[in-house]
C-alpha cells in the first residue's frame, strides 16, 4: 500500500484580506484524481468563518496538482461550504460566473520579500534606505538584486507543478519581484495564482523570508506599491474585430468604480495615488498603451485590427484574485 500527503488548501475568512490555510490528510493508494478527493472539514471558528457551537466548515476539492515540495504529495485547491453545504460567504471562488471558461485571465502578481527581523524588504538595511529606485527594475547583480535564490526555487516549484507561469521579474522596489499567471477559464486562473502564492509561502518559510502581500508596505515614502494587473478577454474581446466593441467594455466599467475597488484589495487607496504607474483611485480611465489609466488597451489591440484583451491595472497584489475575476465578468457581460 502506498501513502499519498494531500495538502487541502482553503482561505480564511479574515477581513479584509484573506490568508492561506492548509491541513494534510493522509491517503492509501491515491488515483492523483480530483474526482478521488473526498470532501473535509475544519474547525471554522479558529479561521473566523464559523462559531464555537457550530464550528465546522467543509472543505470541497476544486484543483489538484502535484507538490513539488513533498514527496508522494500533492496540493488540493478547496472551496470553503457551510455545513449545509452551501457556498460559504468567504467563498469567492463559488461567484464566479464563467462555467463555460470563456473569460481567460493573466494575473500579474507583485510582492515584496520580506526580513522579518528588520521588519524591511530585503535588501533594505537595519538602519535607513537603500539607494533610491531606479536600478532594480529587472536587475542583475548582488547591488540590486535581492533575494533570487528564493524566486528561483518558487519558479522551478510552479513549473513542476505544473501552473502556467509566463515569466518572472524584479520589480521597481528593492526586494520587490513579480511572476505572472495565466489560464484560460477565472476559476483555474485564480487557482493558480493562489497555488502560486502558497508556494511562495512555503519556500520563503525555508529561508526565514516572509512574503508580503500588502500593496504599499513602505508607506508613503517614495517606493512603489505592489499590483496585480488584471489581464482578461472573452470570445467577445478576442473576435472583436472593433473600437467600439472595446470602447462600450471600458465605459460599462465607469459607473461602477466603486463596486470594483471593493475587491481589489486592501488599502488600495495608498497605493492607487496617480504616482508610480498607477490611476488615482477617484478617477476612471482607459487609454491605448496608457499606464497611468484604470484599464489600459494594449498596443497590440489596434495593431491587429481592435481584437485581444484588456489590462485591469487597479488590482492589488493582496486582491482575492477569485473576486477580481467575478466583478469583471459582471461588468463585461453587462455590456456585451
Ligand atoms: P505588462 O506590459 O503589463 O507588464 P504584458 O503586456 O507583458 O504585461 O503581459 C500581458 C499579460 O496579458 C500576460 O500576463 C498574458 O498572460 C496576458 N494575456 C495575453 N493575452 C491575453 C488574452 N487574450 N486574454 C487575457 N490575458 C491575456
Ligand atoms: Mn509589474
Ligand atoms: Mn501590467
């Protein structure tokens, strides 16, 4: 009899930023089938999803792929029920309405590793401020590049794992990096991002680096914040073949700005000021090759006669990318 490790990964119920949670459970000669994962349980009220005198909450297997950082182990996506079954309401995953995967997302997610002990990015000193930004963006060398062993280790751990990781890179900060997700179909693009992320959390453990989500970790002093630009089309988008298709999409953004902000994550306000590549978080815009807009159209789209997708720029790097998948199939199919 063989013993497979499944780690049954969830997100907590915490507001306004959810977090990872995981528990392993322990199968005989396991298939590595999705279908094969019984659904579990947790005790909700230590997640701040249930209470004390019902505290249990259900765990529903939604995706599965190897761990590449166990041996004989795998990682289950979960979506978090109520006892009776029904979605829970932390389950963003479950408001998503895109059962045929006609919307395909790229989620470009940015974050800083963090020195818990200075409380600082790496590459940050104890004392004061590195060199100001400017030569960190996409560097090489141990002057700017902080960190590379541990984004190395997470890139090697996505592509055995098999998500569809396009790229990485430094960012502008010091110690700050993004990778870039993409699938065709929300549910299995926010899978990924979220499987993305938990194995950043685990090697990061390994190194004593944590993560940090937060989308402005270094206030309001001249740093950037962190994003995670929306990519998306449907078939709609991508046959297009017209402006005006592309212009009645952006428009049907405009009037509910505020509904968007809500789930683009915490603190959204610091980071989206009009300064370091980004729109003010009072204003909406959408413009051609434009990176100071709310949404920008990407060169590419006139070029190839007004087909393709469009860049969401006003998520942040702590957006439950589930939720940010859900408003904008609501909007653009209000339009379409
Ligand atoms: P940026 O210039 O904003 O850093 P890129 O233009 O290099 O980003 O990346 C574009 C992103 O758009 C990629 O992550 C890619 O996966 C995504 N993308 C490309 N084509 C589509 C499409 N048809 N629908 C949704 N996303 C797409
Ligand atoms: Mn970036
Ligand atoms: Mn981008």
């Amino acid at each position: 009899m063989s013993k497979s490790k499944l780690e049954y990964i969830w997100l907590d119920g915490y507001k306004p930023t959810q977090s990872l949670r995981s528990k392993t459970k322990i199968e005989s000669d396991f298939s590595g089938k999705l279908e094969d994962c019984s659904n579990w349980s947790f005790d909700g009220s230590s997640t701040e999803q249930a209470l004390g005198g019902s505290s249990d909450c259900l765990l529903k297997p939604v995706y599965i792929i190897p761990d590449p950082l166990r041996k004989d182990a795998y990682l289950v996506m979960c979506e978090v029920l109520n006892a009776d079954g029904t979605a829970h309401v932390s389950n963003g995953r479950a408001t998503i309405e895109d059962d045929d995967n006609d919307f395909w997302f790229g989620f470009e997610q940015e974050y800083f590793l963090w020195d818990t002990e200075t409380n600082k990015p790496l590459g940050f000193p104890a004392n004061g401020y590195p060199a100001p930004q400017g030569p960190y963006y996409c560097s090489v060398g141990a002057q700017n590049a902080y960190g590379r062993e541990i984004i190395e280790e997470h890139l090697d751990a996505c592509l055995d794992a098999g998500l569809n990781v396009e790229g990485i890179n430094a960012e502008v900060a010091a110690g700050q990096w993004e990778f870039q997700i993409f699938a065709k179909g929300a549910k299995e693009a926010g899978d990924q991002i979220w499987l993305g992320r938990y194995l950043l959390e685990r090697i990061g453990e390994k190194y004593g680096v944590a993560i940090n989500w937060h989308c402005k970790p270094l206030g309001e002093l001249d740093w950037n914040g962190s994003g995670m630009h929306a990519n998306f089309s449907n078939s709609a988008l991508r046959t297009a073949g017209s402006k005006e298709v592309f212009d009645k999409v952006c428009e049907s953004f405009r009037p509910v700005v505020k509904e968007h902000i809500e789930v683009y994550g915490a603190d959204n306000h610091l980071r989206l000021t009009g300064k370091h590549e980004t729109a003010s978080i009072h204003d909406f815009s959408y413009g051609v090759s434009d990176r100071g807009a709310s949404i920008r159209i990407p060169v590419l789209v006139p070029q190839k006669g007004w087909s393709g997708y469009l860049e969401d720029r006003r998520p942040n790097s702590a957006a439950d990318p589930y939720k940010v998948a859900a408003r904008i199939i609501k909007t653009v199919k209000s339009a379409l």
